[in-house]
C-alpha cells in the first residue's frame, strides 16, 4: 500500500476523488432526507441503519463561519 495522502497522488482523478465522495455522500443524505429513507452504512463490517433529520442536512450545508466576539 503506497503511504502517501491521496491528495499527492500524480493522477488528477485520483487526487479528487475524496472531494466527489463526500459530495455523493452529501446528496445521498439530501435524497434520504426528502424520501424519509434510512442510510445504510458498514463500520467494522457491520450495517447500521441511520434515519437522516432535517435539521442535519441543511446545517451541513449552511453552517456559518465561526463568530469571534471583540
């Protein structure tokens, strides 16, 4: 296994890939959210079952940028 961070990688497409995962795994919780579906993930090769809330995603995509009081 190459121990390099996928961002050194040489190929571009590598590079970016993490990018593209986390915004499919952004749209994947928008769509589980509008269909009431649960995402299914696999930790330690066990399947757990997560009911998205709606106040989840859209902080996700919303949240502001930290306030820092003078």
């Amino acid at each position: 296994m190459n121990p390099k961070p996928i961002e050194q990688a040489r190929d571009a497409d590598l590079r970016l890939s993490f990018v593209a995962l986390q915004r499919a795994a952004q749209r994947a919780r928008e769509i589980a959210e509008q269909t009431g579906t649960a995402i299914v993930t696999s930790r330690d090769g066990i399947l757990e079952y997560c009911q998205p809330q709606k106040e989840t995603a859209s902080m996700l995509k919303q949240t502001p940028a930290p306030y820092n009081e003078k």
